[in-house]
C-alpha cells in the first residue's frame, strides 16, 4: 500500500470515528499540505472554501505558539466551529475541523491517536495498522471527568508464558526504549510509571516475575498481594502462548479472590505469519466477554493507549 493510500484511509477511518468532524488536514511545519479529507465535499464547495481560509490563518498561529515543539494538542472555538491542532511528530501537525457539538475529550483522543500515525508515516517509519483500534474507541467514548482528584498509588502485575513480551511492553511503556536482544527476566523485576489524568495523578508500579519458576516461587503470594490490575500476555507468532492464557488466568484466579480486571494484550503484532488469527481472537473475546489488544512492544504500537485503558479500568470509568 503506498503512502497516499495510507493516509487516505487513516483519514476516511477518523472521519467515521466521530461523525460531528467535517475536515481533517495534514500539513507540514512549513504550510504545505500532504492530506486532507473533507466530509461530503463533493456537495459542499462552501464548507470547502471556509475550511481552508480557516487553515491558512491558524496554521501560523500554531507555528507562531508551539514552534518545533513535538508533543502538543490545541483546541480553539471559532464562529460555528472547533479546531484541534496535533504535533505529529516534529515535521507535520494534524488539524481537524468539527462542530461545535463535538466532543473535546473525544476530539483529543481520536486527535492524539492518528497524530501518531501520521509521524510514522512523514517519518516513513512502519505502521502496523491504519485502523483505529477499539481501545481508542473506548477511551474516547469513556465518560468524562471521571477520575478521582488527588494521588493513587495503584499496583499492576504481568503474566504470560516466556518471551512473550512483557518485560519488552513494560520497558517500552516506562522507558520508551525497545531491546533487540532478549534477556530473561530473573527473580521478579518491578518498575513505575505515573500518569497524569487532570486532578488525578496516577503511580503505577509494575510487578512481573520470571515465567519458569512462578508457580512454585516463593515469591508468589507478595506478588498477587494488593494486586488492582492484571495484563496477560501472548505472542501473537507462537500459538501455544495463547493458548495458556486460560492457565496463567486460572492461577491468578486461584491465588487472588478479589475481582479485578483482566487485559490482554498479544504483542509482536508488527512481525509477519501470525499463528495467533483474527477468528481466534475475536472467539476468545466472546467467550471470556473482554477485549485483547494487538501491541507491538518494538514499534510502540498501541502500548501507551493500552496502558491509558487499563487506568480507566483501574478506576472503573470506562
């Protein structure tokens, strides 16, 4: 699929997302404009026309307010319509148009997540996917203001047969780095990593304990202790990893009798020959009523959204 392709159907994929945004424009930092997509505008030159006058004025704004900032999204009110301004990346911001009605917090998901996109693509850097996933349909529909005001310290625990991933997914999420060469994790390893959400700030502390020697360890019962959060993980190019989630599911399950939420992730979604297939997963939703996440811990795909998803689940806002 060429880049235009990409882009094209990235945009088409937003536009169906949220049906309140008219416009949605990719431009680099130097005013030159490598996509857009508009609603209907075949049948309306008008909105056509507004749309981009509209562009031309703020697009300097931004330039002139953020520079060569990376990481940033903007939301403005003007006349009878909104406008969100994402980095993507140092190069390119995403600009969408929407009415008034729309949703800001939604706005802001959806914005986020394809800004992401687009910096793989003006990077020509891999993109696993140019669908939104249903994770990011979940946090922009969550409800709003939800989380509570003040500090939480929040414990979540790692399970899944070796080489799996997990200790890749939580490097990636806490340290945004990726390591080609595989080293077992020894003992149990924990690690931390704050989210801010408005008032509510959120320590999470990670705990993930060799995969070997779990069942047996000593170790067990601190691990699963005061646990909010679960992630299991399998690898999507090995079929009997996911086919041990029942048993890493059963023995938290035996170990730990309060209820918490149970996320799956199957990473290495950017390697090719999956043995894991979409029938098997979508099977496995259904019976178990959950959702799994493809990720890719090497391109970061999805890893920072899931991360968001489970907070919500953490405080059960979703």
């Amino acid at each position: 699929m060429s880049s235009s392709q990409k882009y094209e159907e990235i945009l088409t994929n937003l536009l169906e997302a949220d049906e309140k945004i008219k416009a949605i424009v990719v431009t680099l930092r130097n005013g030159l404009v490598i996509a857009s997509k508009i609603r209907d505008a075949d049948t309306d030159e008008e909105l056509v026309a507004a749309t981009t006058s509209v562009f031309d004025i703020f697009m300097n704004r931004v330039k002139k307010d953020f520079g060569s900032a990376n990481d940033f999204i903007n939301m403005m009110t003007v006349d009878e319509n909104k406008f969100l301004f994402a980095a993507a990346g140092k190069d390119a911001i995403l600009s969408i148009v929407a009415n008034l009605e729309a949703d800001d917090r939604k706005l802001k998901v959806y914005g986020g997540h394809i800004a992401k996109k687009i910096r793989l693509l003006v990077n020509h850097e891999p993109l696993d996917s140019t669908e939104i996933p249903q994770v990011i349909h979940l946090l922009a529909n969550a409800r709003s203001s939800s989380f509570p005001n003040g500090v939480f310290l929040k414990k979540v625990i790692f399970l899944g047969d070796a080489r799996s991933g997990k200790s890749s997914i939580i490097k990636r999420f806490v340290e945004n780095t990726f390591d080609t060469t595989y080293l077992p994790t020894i003992g149990m390893q924990i690690s931390e990593k704050t989210l801010q959400f408005d008032e509510c700030q959120l320590d999470l502390k990670f705990w993930e304990m060799e995969s070997q020697s779990h069942i047996m360890s000593p170790l067990r019962k601190r691990f699963y202790s005061n646990s909010k959060l679960v992630f299991v993980i399998f690898d999507l190019t090995r079929k009997q990893t996911f086919t041990n989630l029942i048993k890493w599911i059963n023995i938290f399950s035996k170990n730990f009798h309060e209820d918490v939420p149970i996320i799956i992730l199957g990473n290495k979604s950017d390697l090719p020959d999956h043995e894991v297939s979409h029938e098997d997963i979508q099977q496995l939703q259904k019976e178990m009523n959950t959702i799994i996440f493809s990720v890719s811990a090497k391109t970061n795909e999805n890893i920072e959204d899931a991360f968001k998803f489970a907070a919500h689940k953490i405080f059960n806002v979703l």
